[in-house]
C-alpha cells in the first residue's frame, strides 16, 4: 500500500490534459465607431490595435474617436431622445428583450472575444459574465412599463436625456449592460465610451443593435483612450454621466461634472475586507477567500483584498489556503481547465510587479502558486497572498487591481471592525461566521454598499451595487439603479 507521501508524490506529477475552447470567431481587422445606427470611420483617421493580453498578438485595429467624433455622437443621441422616450414603455420592452436573447444565441461568440480580448478564463466568461449581461437586459425589459413604482409616483417618470458612459476594461460587456439596459429601460438615449484595452465585445454589441432594429442614436458607441472619455464627460449636450473605474479618474469627472446640471454616478475602485472569524465553516472560507481574490485575476474592483482573520484560527487558515492555492491553474484563459488566466494590459503587470516589490521591501511575506512555468509571452501574474501585514503597509492600504492578498488578524470583533472600516474606500466586505446574530451586527457597522455574508462575489441584476466614500456614489441594479436615469 502507498502512503501518504507517495500518493502526494504521485498526485504533483500528474498533468492536467488541455481543453482548449475553440476560437472559430470572425475578428474584423478594422473597427469604425458606431455612430447613427451605423459603423463610421472616425473623423480624424486615428486607430490603435487591440491586443491578446495571453500571447501579445495583434487582434484588430479599433476607431480612435476624438472631440468631433463625440460631438457627432452626442447629436445624434440628441435627435433620437425624443422619439425614443415617446415610445411606449412595452415597446422600449420588446427591444430590450430582442437584446438579450441574441446575446444568449451569440453567447459563445461573445465569450470567447471576452477572453482573448481581455485575458480572463473562458469559464468565468462562458459561466459568469455572458449569462449576467443577458439577465440585466432581460431584468430590465421587464421594468420598462413599471417604472412609477420606481419613482413613487403616479404617472411615469421622465429620463433623464442623453447619458455619456464610460465603462472599464475588467468586466467589458458586463459593465455596458449594467449602464445601458438601465438607462434604455427609463428612456433615455446613451454614447458609451469602452476601455481602449478592450473594445471588441461593445462592438460585438452594436452588431446586435443593428439586428434587433434599435433606432438609430438610441445608443452609440465611441472607442478611444482617456482622451475620449474625456470628451464625453465634459461635452455640453450629456445629461448625464455614469462612470465606472479607477478613483483617480472619478474624481477628475467628478470636478468636470461641477457646477454643471449633470447628472452623476461613479462606481470606482476598493480595498475590500473580509473578515473570517473562529466560528465560520473554514473549509468554505478558503472557497470564499479564493473567490473574493483571484477571480478575473484579482482584476475587480470589489475584491476581498484585504483579509482579517481571528487570531485562534490564523495559522490554520494559512495552511489551508496555502494548500487549496497549489489547485489553480494559471494559463491559457481559452483552456476551459484554467483557473487564473493573464493580466489584461502590460502596464497593469507593471502597476501589479510595482506592489509586490513594495510588500517585499516592506518585510511582508510571499505565498504563491508553485505550479507549472508561466508562459513566456503575454502578461502573467502567479496567484499570491502575504503574511506578516501591518496595516501601514501599501499592500493593505492602496488598491492592486490585480491577484495579490494581504492577511490581517484580529482578536476581537470590535478590532476586526476598526481594521476593516480604516479605508478610504467603501465598496464591499466579506463576513463569515456560523452565528446570525454576529454577522447582522458586524454588517450594519461596516462602511461598504454592499455586504456578503458566508459568500462572495455574488451578483444579481435586481441587487443594487455601489459604494461610499472613494469608492463613488450611487447604485446599479435592482430599483436603486433605475432611480439614477429618471428625473424626479
């Protein structure tokens, strides 16, 4: 009989096979903005190529838009209003419907341009951000003709205007659906801006409003860099802007929205906690813990980055993570076997590598993945978690953005609280525990919008998400968010 050392032997010799997705998807080589219901080329000739982050191949060449190209949009955002919030409130329905269903019927398509676009695995794709784009389209549809019960009044409330939104690159077609469907439910027309990293799926996107028939202008889709974002958030003719990204750049929108009458909203970055306790199930808080971090490679704005754990069981948990931690997979995000896949962008390597040589220099210690190599190319970051934190340290104050863990203890649950609330952001946490009582006091005293309790990461379309402090103001989601594109 083979012991217990052979058998651990034997099991880290064996290789996974690979299950490589297949990526028969069309990719185009030159992408307009889609401006009037249809592709245009910019008007000043620029473009840029958007890149596979697992390989560093060159996908297509995207539309840089600039000050003109955004006014052309915005115009005919404009033009499109008032025909667009006359119609019928089970019309605009049938529309968003007609949306979410092709997106279930090109539901593969889409997720496999997510994952080369982006770098994410091909199952949190497939299995996560596609069927959630789909149901905030559907969730919404079915407010369209309800929308006095959101404002409490007797009548239907009016939207809003023309809405300029500016998404991220971590969740690229998720976060378009989170902005438009909301604000298309409640009338009102949009420009969306993507990240330049990754435009394809928004893209991919206005294909279907083209054959789902949305009028022209109702939304349009204008790619570029921070300048064009720029651009649409201090134009003249936007009612409206919703942002969602790092808190360096909300707060530039928030000065240029200033003394202007738009509307604003911003969902921005976070130094999430999560908070373990001795009474939890430990076994499921490792599953929570590896969740809350190393999903989409830490690249989530709510990430449970910061983790306090009760002293009695520290070690314990360390062990346990450490073990659980040698199971990922890190590599090619389109093997349906791969758990972490590649960074998005070289400069995010970059910011990531910078954090980790500060956490070094500052005497935390490092826990990673002793897997496979990573690949030579593209841009790769091993799953981490450190020890010996100290609350001054810049790992346990400043958002990484990427799969990097600072682990805290505490001793008591008023400590636990203290530690967990001294940030400046406020956009989530983690409780886990086996008594109610404890986790319904530690969740009402926690500075966070949103609060998950013996789970993480668990979204839904009528759950509202947003935070306070520096992590923005606002709320996506559920009757909290529709409240953001009706005028009262």
């Amino acid at each position: 009989m083979m012991d217990s050392t052979g058998i651990e032997n034997q099991l880290q010799s064996w290789e996974y096979s690979e299950a490589p997705e297949s990526t028969t998807v069309d990719i185009d080589q030159e992408h307009g903005l889609f401006i009037d219901g249809e592709f245009q080329a910019p008007s000043g000739g620029g473009s840029f190529w958007t890149i596979n982050p697992s390989d560093e191949q060159q996908l297509s060449r995207i539309a840089r838009a600039d000050e003109d190209d955004v006014s052309r949009a915005v115009a005919s955002s404009r033009a499109a209003l008032k025909k667009w919030r006359k119609t019928r409130p089970s019309e605009r329905a049938k529309y968003l419907y007609r949306i979410a269903r092709r997106i279930q019927e090109r539901a593969r398509e889409l997720a496999i341009l997510e994952t080369i676009d982006g770098g994410k695995p091909i199952k949190e794709s497939r299995d996560i951000d596609i069927p959630l784009v789909a149901q905030h389209f559907f969730y919404h549809a079915g407010w369209c003709d309800k929308l006095r019960y959101v404002s409490g009044t007797r009548e239907d409330p009016n939207p809003i205007g023309v809405c300029g939104q500016i998404i991220p690159w971590n969740f690229p077609l998720l976060m378009a659906a989170w902005k438009l469907a909301p604000a298309l439910a409640c009338g009102n027309t949009c420009v969306l801006k993507p990240a330049e990293t990754t435009s394809l799926t928004a893209l991919r996107l206005a294909e279907i409003l083209q054959e789902v028939e949305l009028p022209p202008g109702v939304v349009n889709i204008v790619t570029g860099d921070g300048t064009t974002g720029a651009a649409l958030a201090e134009h003249g003719g936007v009612d409206k802007v919703a942002f969602t990204g790092s808190t360096e750049v909300g707060k530039r929108i928030a000065a240029a929205c200033a003394g202007t009458k738009k509307r604003l909203t911003l969902e921005l970055g976070g130094k999430s906690p999560n908070i373990i306790f001795a009474d939890a199930s430990i076994d499921q808080a490792v599953e929570g813990i590896i969740a809350g971090i190393y999903f989409n490679q830490g690249h989530v704005c709510c990430a449970g980055s910061r983790l306090f754990v009760e002293e009695s069981i520290l070690d314990e948990v360390v062990d346990r993570l450490e073990h659980r931690m040698q199971s990922l997979r890190v590599g090619d995000p389109l093997d349906k076997n791969t758990d972490v896949g590649a960074i998005n962008s070289e400069m995010q390597l970059a910011t990531i590598n910078r954090y980790l040589n500060a956490a070094h220099t500052e005497g935390a210690t490092m826990h990673s993945v002793n897997g496979s190599p990573l690949p030579d190319r593209g841009f790769w970051c091993s799953p981490c978690f450190f020890t010996d934190v100290h609350p001054s340290h810049t790992i346990a104050r400043e958002e990484i953005f990427g799969p990097v863990l600072a682990i805290m203890s505490f001793r008591t649950p008023e400590e636990a609280l203290v530690r967990a609330n001294n940030t400046p952001y406020g956009l989530s946490a983690g409780v886990w525990t086996d008594k109610g009582s404890k986790i319904f006091e530690i969740a009402s005293r926690l500075r966070a919008g949103v609060v998950w309790c013996n789970t993480y990461n668990k979204f839904d379309a009528a759950s509202p998400f947003g935070g306070y402090k520096e992590s923005g103001f606002g709320r996506e989601g559920g009757r909290q968010g529709l409240r953001a594109y009706l005028s009262h």
